[in-house]
C-alpha cells in the first residue's frame, strides 16, 4: 500500500545512513582479525574505523562539504 511505501521510504533513509559504514568495513577486511589478544584486536579495529574515517573526510572535502 502506498502507507508502507511512504514507511520503508523513511526507513530506508536511516538504515543507509547506518549500514554504509558496516559496508566499507567489509570491504576492508571487516571484523576479521589476524592478531591475539583483546587489546591487540581493539587496536586493529581501531585502525580500520580511522581509515575508514579518513576515506571518508577525503570524500567529503571532495565533495565540497566543509567538516569543520
């Protein structure tokens, strides 16, 4: 019905905006871990988000878009 369409279309919009990073992280090698230890693997997903934080500040200077 046109009620859900309007729905999924507002839902849509949020699940984006939250399972794009989750994507990139994927393609980085996501939660995949060759280390050992929890302070080891903390690190290593650390790393991970600041790259994926720094791809994308590129993207957004790109993009015109003033960060700070």
């Amino acid at each position: 019905s046109e009620c859900q369409k309007r729905r999924n279309r507002r839902i849509a919009k949020i699940r984006a905006r939250v399972e794009h990073p989750f994507a990139s992280l994927a393609q980085m090698g996501g939660k995949a871990l060759r280390c050992i230890g929890l302070a080891r693997a903390t690190l290593n997903l650390h790393w991970k988000i600041a790259g994926y934080n720094l791809r994308r500040l590129c993207y957004l200077k790109v993009a015109g878009v003033v960060a700070f």
